[in-house]
C-alpha cells in the first residue's frame, strides 16, 4: 500500500487532535473560527491587500492608474540597489499583528498562510526567478531567537512555487543592533558591510534572478544591503518579496 495513503488518516487525526487542544481562532484577533489559518469577517475585512496599478519598482500603490510601466518619483530619484520590490499587505490591521505573532510569539504556523499571500503578491517575478534566499540573522541574534522568520516564509514560498530554497547561500557577518527606533541614515548604517555570499556559494547566484524575501519592508536597508552584495556576487536580478510593507498612503 503507498506510503501517501497509510499516512492520510493519520494526518486527519493529528489535525483533530490539535483541533481539539487548540481550538481553531482568527489568525488576527484569536475569535472562535471555522478552520484553522481563517480569519473573522471583520479582521478580513481589515485586511489591505497591495495591488495594481502600483510603482513598477517600489511597489508603492498610485491612486490613480497612470499606465502601465508607470515609476514613482522615489524610484527614479534614489533608485533601490534591487530590481523591484512586491509585499503583499500594508503594513497595519492585522496584517501587522500577523508578522508580530510570527516574529515575537513563535506562531511559526502562521508563515504558510502568509507565504501563499506572498505567492500571489510575487506574480510574474517569482515564476521567472532561479532561487529564493531569505534575509539571514546573524548567528547570535539565531540562537537568542531560535528561528528566523524570513527564512520560514521563504521555506513554505519556496514549497508553494517549486523554486530551489538556498538558506545558507547568504550570510549576515556583522551583528547589527535593532532597527526599529533608528533613523532612515542609521538603518544604512547599521546594515553597511553586513552581508555576504557564503564562501563556496556563488555558484548559487552567479548569473541568477534571486528572490529576496523579509517579513516587513520598512526603509528598506537591511534588504537593499543585502541584494547590493547579491548583485555583486553575480546575481543579475534581485525581486525583494515581503509579506508587508510599511507605508504612509498611496500617491
């Protein structure tokens, strides 16, 4: 008999098990739900999804549809280190209690349900891409952790698209501080020089479209530090795909 099908009922039960110990709730404000990884109709409706039409390089959303191909003035006057950026919420409601939950709570069962949203958010990027590379922690800021978020959104997108998932391709060689309370020019330097391609490992990116995946992107430091040191490895597109995206409002 095939293993997949001895193993289904048992998958049931387990399902049933943990039903049943911990009872299915909103993934935003922890109501009574139906199913698991379901959200209230009124966390749903919170919900701010990023679509088009929206910069073609930062992703930040027009309220007007100005063209296709259309660049913010952002865009065209710091132009960002990676090729483009795509999130698939805004940063606030409870897409932001979501990336606490996962980030601070260890509700590591969350990032499969986020990383299907990032799936949809990548669009044609991530199906062109090669591989997918999460923003790596230092070692130290790793063990204090014991996971790192970026990495399991990027495990559960790369199962999701099929793409090769290479964790350990880059590396973050310099412990920075924390970047929350900084300002935009000490995120920048915060982040300078703290990245690197693993020494054997640029045989994974030389030459490749990289997708490069965080949970938030804020003022994009941390990951316009990172895909400068993918593209100087070889890299020869870099897509940075966060589940949500901190912003002020469409233009």
């Amino acid at each position: 008999m095939p293993r997949q099908i001895v193993m289904q009922p048992l998958r049931r039960l387990l399902r049933l098990i943990g039903d049943f110990i911990y009872p299915p709730a909103c993934a935003g404000c922890s109501r009574a739900t139906g199913g698991a990884g379901a959200f209230c109709f009124q966390c749903w409706s919170e919900i701010k999804f990023i679509e088009r039409p929206y910069c073609e390089v930062l992703g930040t959303p027009f309220i007007y549809d100005h063209g296709e191909g259309m660049v913010s003035a952002e865009a065209i006057s710091d132009p960002p280190s990676f090729d483009r950026l795509r999130s698939a919420t805004i940063h606030e409601g409870p897409a932001r209690r979501l990336v606490h939950q996962l980030k601070y709570q260890d509700r590591t069962d969350l990032a499969e349900l986020m990383a299907m949203w990032m799936a949809r958010a990548g669009g044609e990027a991530l199906c062109e891409c090669d591989c997918i590379l999460p923003v790596p922690l230092h070692r130290w800021r790793f063990f204090s952790r014991r996971f790192n978020q970026s990495a399991e959104l990027a495990r559960h997108l790369a199962a999701i698209s099929g793409k090769p998932y290479l964790p350990a391709t880059l590396i973050r060689v310099k412990s920075t501080t924390r970047q929350v309370g900084l300002s935009a020019v000490a995120r920048r330097n915060n982040v300078k020089g703290a990245f690197a391609v693993s020494p054997g490992s640029e045989v994974d990116i030389l030459g490749k479209r990289v997708i490069l995946v965080d949970d938030v992107y804020t003022t994009g430091a941390t990951v316009s530090a990172a895909a400068k040191r993918l593209k100087k490895s070889g890299a020869t597109d870099v897509t940075v795909l966060t589940f949500a995206r901190a912003i002020s409002g469409p233009i």
